[in-house]
C-alpha cells in the first residue's frame, strides 16, 4: 500500500507568537508540496514540526500506508536543515558511513553505497577528504547524499538550494524526481523554484493557502 | 550505536578534541598544589588521594558543556532526535564514548600523579580503581546539566556551577573509600560499593533527564 | 654583490621549503650514521667505567639523565629562536622548526624525568621529591605539552604559528623567573637539597663518558628535528594538495 502524509489542522507557537494556523494538507506518495512565502512567514517552523522537532499547538500529523507500528512519523522522515549535520573534522566517508549506519533504513527502501551517494551529487572521488575542506556549495552536496545512504519515503528540505549553482540544483531535481518516482513523499520550503512537478503551499503569515501550482 | 561511540572518540582524537587536554588540566592542577602546600612529603601523600579526586573532578567537566552544544551547533543533534533509537540510548552511548575519551585517561594517569604525591602503592592502587568506579558517575551526571545548557550561549561555566554539586556525594565515597583501603579501621568495601551505585544509579537518571532537556530545549 | 647579500641570499634559499627537502636528504643519512656510531661509543664507555663507590650501578643512569635534561633547555631555546624567526624575520621554516622541536622537547623532557625518578628511587627511596631543579624540569614539561595541545587545536598552520611563536617567547622569557621562584619555594620549605650533583668537582671518570653521551644526544635531536621538519613540510603539501584536489572536484561537476 502507497504511503500517504496527513495534516490535520496544524497550528504552531513560537514562544507566545502564533506563526501559522490551521494548516492541512495531504500528500500521497509520488507527490511533493513546495512551502513558499516571505521571510518569517514560518516556512522553517512548519517543516520542524512535521519533522517532530517542535510540539504542534494544535493539529496532528499522520503517516498512513505504514505496515508496522510506528512510534512517530519522524521516524520515516530525512530533515534536511539550515546547518549540515556534518563533522568538519572527519572526512565525508566517515560522515557518510556513521549516518547511515545510525540512522538505518526505514522498511520499504535501502540506502545506497557512500561512494555512490557522492557519485550521485557529482562528487565522486573526495569522500576521503575531511569534510571541513570542501567549500560552502560540496559541503551541501555532500549533506544532501545523505538522503541517499539512509532511506526514508519523507524528505523534509529546508531551503535545500540556497547554496547551489545551477548545474548541481538539475542534479538535485533529478534526484528529488527520482525519489518521488520510487513512491516517496517531498516536502520543501525554498524561495527558488525546486525544478519538479508539485503542489503549492503559500504561507502568508498566519494561515496557510493551499494551491495547485504546476511548475 | 557502536557508530555513534567510533565517531565520538574518533572526533576527542582529531585535532582539537578534548581528550589530550583533559589529562592535561588534570596533571596541572595536580601539579600546582605542592606549591601551594609546600613540597612535604608526608603532608603530600596524605591529601595525595583527595588532591587526585578533586583535579579529576575538575578535568572531568571540562568539556563536558561540548558534549550537545557541538551537536546542536551543526544540526546533528536534530537528526539524533528524530531516529527510532530512544534518545536515551543515544545519550548514553555519547557519555560512554565521552568518558572513554576523556575520564579513562584520568584513571590511567593517575598512578603517575600519586608518584608526585608521594602516595605508597596501596593508596594509588585504590585511588586508581575508585577513580575509575566514580568517575564515569560525573560524566553520566554531567551529561543532564550539559543538556539543560546546550542552547545557552555560555553554557560552559553554567554546566560546571549546575553539575558540581550534584557530584558530591561522587566525592565523598570516592575520597573515603580510597582512604579506607589505606588507614586501617574504616573497611574498603561499603564506601566503595556505595560509589558503584552511585554510578549505576546515575548511569540511569543522568541520560533520562538529559532526553527530557533535549526534547524541551528543541526549537 | 657585496659579500653580506650573498649570505643573506644564501639564508632566504635555505628558507625555501624545496631547497630545505634537498640539504635535509643529502644531511640526514650522514648525522644519523654519526648519531649512532656516537651512542655506540658513548653506551660502552658508559657500561665500562666504574661505579661510583657511593651510588653503585645506579650511577650509570645519570648517563642518560643529564644529556636528556640539558637538551630539555636546548630545545626550548631553538623554539624560542624560531619563534623569533616567525615573529621578526617571517622565516618560511620558522615556524615548521618550532612545530616540529615541540614534541621532541617533550619527549627528552619526559626521559629526563623518568630517569631522575628511576636515579631517585634509589638514592631518596622515594619516586618523586619536589626538588627545585626536578620541580623546574617538570613545569618546563607541561610547557612543552601545552604548547603541542595549541599546536593541534588549531587547525590553519599560519595561525597557529604566530599565536604559539607568542605563547614560546612569553613562556621563555618566563622560565628564569620559574626557576628563580621554585627555588626560592623549595628553600622556604626544605633548608637543604636532598643530593647536589657537584658540578665542575665530577670525577673524569664519569666526564668523558658524559660529554660523549651529550654529544650523541645532541646530534640525535638535530637529526631528529630536522626529520620531523621534513615530515611537516610533506604534511603540509599532502594537506594543500587535498584541499586542491576538493576544490578541482567542484569544477568538473
């Protein structure tokens, strides 16, 4: 059975500011949603509580499909957030290899090979290098393969392009293609476009409007 | 998890880490007390136990407010929340790799300080293994007051004013017990088996309440 | 040309690293080979002389002891040099020298101690007295380690050499006033030394093979040094052709 992401009424606080209310949505598996709006209209908050990081006000978030018992759907979500979760001082392979073993594979799907994850992202061949010395844009890159050695069917992107040139923003829509061509769920909050087929959710500050936006 | 505990101790070796430092602070501290004690044999290897108890005490929480900040700092930490590993677990795999790094070196260096304190080998031998019984009892302790502080921006000296009251009774056991083995009325073995369960006791509220603080302190 | 440029031009081409690799290649075999044929004479004088009628055996160790310690002050000082040369004349190789002297340091530091407390044993029946000199020898230890522990947490070599040419100088011009102090403490506390190697009054006997002794290590740490120099520079240049190597990856993609 295809997994689906259920949200249900979802409203959430920051200290006592309400910053968004009353969201839901649903995706079904093949389908991404881009979060867009202004600075502040809590893109990034959203995205942390559907990754479980922040306790919704009110509302809920659901997984169906999901043959064994879950404890919590974060559990099949990947965060890809602002900072990179790496290491500077162990080489990406190390990086890499720890992550994948910690984090496991969801059922359903099994990470790829590091050095194919590099490959994938257009960096084959520098895994052995410590991961402090690639510049700003492979340090992305190297964070995004990741998503690759660890399977999960949700992918949580928070501003996933922001350091990126454009060749290596083709190469991560292909790979977000690909993942929702397996049957995977994207979300994304991002500013540019994200290159792929997906539904629209315009935050507006306090309420989230729902729209169909091809791109 | 034993992933976890490798990267833990491959990040104290590489350049940077805390575990030389650690040992370092430790023969420091122990280092400076003669010259302000004088360099009295007999005074020396009398308060040689306590004196090697408080520098570890010390050397232990160093570092210690690193063990989440780094984690935060660079989003680990978010991730490490989000597994279907109990947070708890994760917690205590990061405090054992922790002492592995940082407290064992202590244990280890101790005999060679306690030949600077002119302490006789009963009286290392015991300081060495209540060291080793307590010590891990201050990391696992520490482990919660690093927890609350991690997002503070100078949680480092917050985490030594939390924790250090909480280790007295670390402390008082170790101290004693290593006394005991070497003045002859008091027994070794209740203090010492009291320091045990301290440890153990510890080894369980330290990362439960760690968990709870890292989940609170998510945003 | 005047004679002085030619030298000066001469001291800047030691100061490339290359040139340095080439001189450092062809020395090494050569001060190695002296090293050892040094020890060799040095060990068997050592083991051949005869015992101090006092201290026994036990007499043989201050062999080791003394050129450890007094190459613990040496190689303080070549650091305090190059971290001169970092600081004043920006030598290239300054502050590889000082780098690769710090370990070194520590580790004849380290021997100088362990014999003492082995001759110590013995001779005051305890492992450690808090003698001023022993006392000087173990501060100066914690100097060389916490000048390694710099030189490790920081992981740009040029920023690293400036912070820990300072940190070499400070701790330098604060060894005599360490010494000075740990005298004036031990004296406070223990009216008389415990033993007092009569300096000039040693007996010839013991002499020669001491001087050999010193010579050999003295060479052994100057082969030493500039072994661990050249392995610095190589580290260096496997360093800046791997971050060439991350940079190159970037570009074909």
């Amino acid at each position: 059975m295809p997994i689906s992401l259920l949200v249900e009424g979802l409203s959430a606080k920051r200290g006592e500011d309400l910053i968004f209310h009353d969201i839901s949505f649903v995706l079904t598996a093949g389908e991404a949603l881009v979060v867009t709006g202004p600075n502040g209209s809590g893109k990034s908050t959203l995205l942390r509580v559907l990754a479980g990081l922040l306790a919704a006000q009110s509302g809920r978030v659901l997984l169906d499909g999901i043959s064994s018992e879950i404890g919590h759907p974060r559990e099949f979500c990947h965060y890809l957030g602002h900072r990179n979760a790496m290491k500077r001082e162990l080489t990406v392979e190390e990086n890499l290899s720890f992550w994948k073993s910690f984090m496991g594979d969801s059922p359903g799907g099994a990470g790829i090979g590091i050095e194919e994850a590099a490959e994938a992202l257009g960096l084959g061949g520098i895994s052995h290098l410590p991961f402090g010395y690639l510049s700003a844009g492979q340090q992305r890159r190297m964070a995004m393969a990741k998503l690759l050695v660890a399977y999960r069917p949700i992918w949580l992107l928070d501003e996933p392009t922001a350091a990126l040139d454009a060749s290596a923003d083709r190469l991560f829509a292909t790979l977000v293609t690909r993942h929702l061509g397996a049957g995977g769920i994207v979300v994304a909050a991002t500013h540019q476009p994200l290159g792929v087929e997906a539904r629209e959710l315009r935050m507006t500050g306090f309420a989230g409007v729902a729209g169909e936006v091809g791109h | 998890m034993t992933s976890l505990f490798l990267r833990d101790l491959k990040l104290a070796m590489r350049a940077g880490g805390g575990a030389l430092i650690g040992v370092l602070f430790f023969m420091t501290v122990v280092a400076v007390v003669p010259f302000a004690v004088g360099p009295d044999l007999n005074l020396l290897s009398r308060i040689g136990p306590a004196i090697l108890w408080i520098g570890a005490l010390l050397a232990s929480l160093l570092g210690l407010d690193r063990l989440f900040q780094a984690e935060r700092e660079d989003g680990s930490l978010d991730l490490m929340l989000m597994q279907e590993t109990p947070l708890v677990l994760t917690v205590l795999m990061k405090c054992l790799a922790h002492w592995t790094a940082t407290g064992l070196p202590l244990v280890i260096a101790s005999p060679l300080l306690g030949l600077f304190m002119n302490m006789k080998e009963l009286a290392i031998g015991a300081t060495m293994l209540t060291l080793l019984a307590g010590t891990p009892a201050i990391t696992l302790i520490g482990a919660a007051g690093a927890a609350v502080a991690v997002t503070l921006p100078r949680g480092g000296l917050l985490v030594s004013i939390l924790v250090l009251p909480l280790t007295v009774p670390v402390l008082i056991f170790g101290v004693s017990a290593a006394y005991a083995a070497v003045e002859d009325p008091a027994p070794f073995l209740p203090p010492f088996l009291i320091l045990i369960a301290i440890t153990l006791f510890f080894a369980v509220i330290g990362p439960l309440s760690a968990a709870l603080a890292l989940r609170a302190a998510s945003d | 040309m005047s004679e002085n440029s030619l030298s000066i031009r001469k001291f800047s081409d030691l100061a490339n690293p290359t040139r340095f690799l080439g001189l450092a290649g062809r020395v090494l075999p050569w001060l190695v080979g002296l090293t050892v044929v040094l020890f060799a004479i040095g060990l068997y004088l050592s083991f051949t002389t005869e015992g101090d009628y006092q201290q026994g055996e036990t007499v043989r160790i201050m062999y080791v002891h003394v050129p450890a310690a007094w190459l613990s002050m040496m190689c303080y000082t070549v650091m305090a040099v190059s971290a001169l040369g970092t600081l004043v004349w920006r030598h290239p190789l300054a502050d590889v020298s000082a780098r690769a002297a710090a370990p070194i340091g520590a580790s004849f530091t380290f021997l100088a101690l362990v014999t003492g407390s082995l001759w110590g044993k013995p001779m005051w029946g305890t492992w450690w007295v808090w003698d001023a000199r022993l006392t000087s020898v173990f501060v100066l230890f914690l100097m060389y380690l916490g000048l390694i522990a710099l030189n490790r947490a920081m992981d740009d070599p040029g920023k690293a050499a400036k912070v820990s040419a300072i940190l070499i100088l400070v701790g330098f011009v604060n060894i005599p006033i360490i010494k000075f102090s740990v005298e004036w403490w031990n004296t406070l506390h223990q009216p008389a030394s415990v033993l007092r190697l009569g300096g000039s009054a040693i007996d010839p006997e013991f002499l020669w093979p001491l001087l050999v002794m010193a010579v050999a290590f003295t060479l052994l740490f100057f082969a030493l040094h500039i072994a661990a120099m050249r392995n610095e520079i190589w580290r260096r240049r496997v360093t800046s052709m791997r971050r060439q190597a991350a940079r190159a990856a970037g570009r074909e993609a």
